[in-house]
C-alpha cells in the first residue's frame, strides 16, 4: 500500500512524514474500546496507576514526534518502509515495530540512538506501512524476512532490537539463521508456551468470536484498546494516533491471522529457543498487562545466558512508557557486547 504522508526536512533532517488530515479515533471508536474494557478485568488495576503516575490523556508526551526518516525499498518483491541513520564505524542496531504501532513509536529514541549507532528500523510485512498480507501472518515467516532484511542491506554484527511482535520475529531469526546477529534485545512479547496472556490476547488469540468483534469494528477501537491497555506513563499524539489508525485501516482481516496462527506460532517457536547463541537482553513492563512478566521470567531460564530487565511503573509498551530508561538500557547494552567483541 502506497504511503499517503508528506515529509518534511527539519535542519537538514527528514523529519516524520505529516497527514494533511489526520486520523482520529472517533466517537464510535471510544466507545468500542470502552465495550472491550468493560470485559477486561485488568483494566481497572492499570487504571490505577496510571492515577498514581498522573496520568493526562489530554497531555501527550510529545505535542508532535521528534524527526525521524521515513522511506521505502522492495524486499523480495515486498514494499518496505524503513528508515536509517548512516554512521559509519559504529555498531548496528536493527529496530522492528511493535503492534498497533509502527516504527514511529521509536521516534522519542531515535536522534540520541543515531548519535551512538548506525540504525535501521522497519516496519513488519503487514504491519505499520509496510506491504504484505496474511502470508507473513506468522513467527515463521516474519523470522525468514528478517534475514532477507539483513541480506538487503548487508548488514553484519547487526543489535536486534525486537518489542511486541517484534520479539518472536527475531527469537526465530536467531534460532534457526543468526545471520548478521550480534545481540539480541527483545521482551513484552510471546515465545515461550504456553505464553502467560492477559484477557485481551487470550480473547483474541483462542476466540473465533471476539475476533470477529474486532474485525467488524476496524483499526480505531483497536488503536484505542492497545493505548488503553499498554500504557501507564506515555500519552500518544494526535500524529501517532493517527499514524497508526492509517496503518491498520482495511487490514484487520489480516492482522486477526496473526492471533488466529498464535497457538500455532508459539508452538513452533518454543522447541527452537534453546538454540539461541547470541547475547541476549529481555526487557518486561511490570505492569504488562497483555503478556505478563512471567513470560519474561522463563525466557531466561531457557536462553543460556540471558539477563532479564524488568521496567518499573511500566505498562506493555515500554519503549515508550519508560523511553529514557529504555533508550540508556539498549545503549549500555550494545556497548558492553561490543566491549567484549
């Protein structure tokens, strides 16, 4: 699917591409996210918190995202959207973009990453802007267009940086491939079966009819949703909001293969995590409310020397939710592997 966004260059930066009207989640959409609340039990707890942390949902984060590229390339007869940061002589690190979202959520990082590394981030075949269809609707096959990612770019040593779905993709990239790896850097994501869920995912992942609620009601209530149940601290704005709801606008249908094939996805993933060779950091939200610490927590013991960094006051999306703590996490990271290279 063609990228409906302008860009514009900001001190000879490009910056992140601007909708002329952007999307909004509408009134429909509140109240569809509200019904999906009403059956989440979990959502009361997060509310909470978020009360103690003060949270403002007027009140974004960032009134816009900071600058950030934004560009497409064909990989292997896939429309991929992609953006990198040259910086030759430093280590790589490789970004891959979380559901609902797109690698617009690494947008508060990126200037203080690119400072340090050369960094791609790229958005999932069928996911965020990139092309493709339920075919990539598996751990599998995103694993294998990983690799083909890599290859694209001849990337070598490459940081792989894996949140959300982002994580099974390169667990199983790391299983069975490994090519260009260096580190592994992944959590608040499944894997390990059977995978400790919270409502929402359960709902989505093992019923037929919740799924066809969400597909019936579009990309709004389930950008809604995910912001309602992801975050404790972080507030999106009106240009990721709308970001994402473009993204994922005529593609439910797809994206719901994906949580129909998770059973099945785990499934073949999990035999294959004790293959795992390479450095690796999980990180957790302790108040992931979507896929529990605990997943976290047996990850390490599966992965032969594997540390685990769980984020306080930290919802799902804690990249965002605790961005800071993220960013500093991931660049003493890299820079102690590449220390020890």
């Amino acid at each position: 699917m063609d990228n409906p966004w302008r860009l514009e260059s900001v001190k000879g930066i490009q910056a992140l591409p601007m909708m002329k009207e952007p999307a909004k989640i509408t009134a429909i959409d509140h109240l569809n996210a509200s019904a999906l609340m009403l059956v989440t039990p979990e959502y009361a707890e997060l509310k909470r918190k978020r009360s103690v942390a003060g949270y403002n949902p007027a009140a974004p984060s960032f009134a816009e995202p900071p600058p950030m590229p934004s560009e497409f390339t064909t990989i292997q007869g896939v429309k991929t959207r992609f953006a990198h940061h040259s910086n030759e002589g430093r280590p790589t690190v490789v970004l891959l973009n979380p559901l609902p979202q797109s690698i617009l959520a690494f947008a508060p990082m990126w200037a203080s990453l690119c400072e340090k590394f050369e960094v791609y981030a790229y958005d999932l075949p069928g996911f965020g802007r990139s092309a493709g269809g339920v075919e990539f609707m598996n751990f599998k096959a995103q694993g294998e267009f990983l690799g083909a990612f890599i290859s694209h770019f001849s990337i070598e040593g490459a940081h792989l940086v894996g949140p959300d779905i982002g994580m099974p993709t390169v667990l199983y990239h790391a299983a069975t491939d490994g090519a260009g790896v260096r580190s592994v850097f992944v959590g608040d994501g499944p894997a390990i079966s059977p995978s400790s869920n919270g409502s929402i995912i359960n709902k989505m992942g093992y019923s037929s009819f919740w799924r066809l609620i969400m597909g019936s009601v579009g990309s709004g209530p389930f950008v809604e949703a995910g912001n309602r149940v992801g975050y404790v601290n972080y507030v999106p704005n009106a240009t990721e909001i709308s970001e994402y709801k473009e993204s994922y606008a005529g593609r439910m249908p797809a994206i719901l293969e994906w949580f129909k094939g998770y059973p099945e996805s785990l499934a073949s993933l999990d035999p294959l995590i004790g293959n795992i060779q390479h450095p690796t950091l999980l990180f957790w939200g302790r108040d992931d409310k979507l896929l529990l610490v605990d997943n976290g927590e047996r990850l390490l013991q599966r992965i032969p020397g594997s540390r685990l960094h769980v984020f306080d006051h930290c919802g799902h999306f804690s990249y965002q939710d605790q961005y800071e703590e993220f960013r500093d996490l991931l660049v003493n990271w890299v820079e102690e592997v590449e220390g020890k290279a």
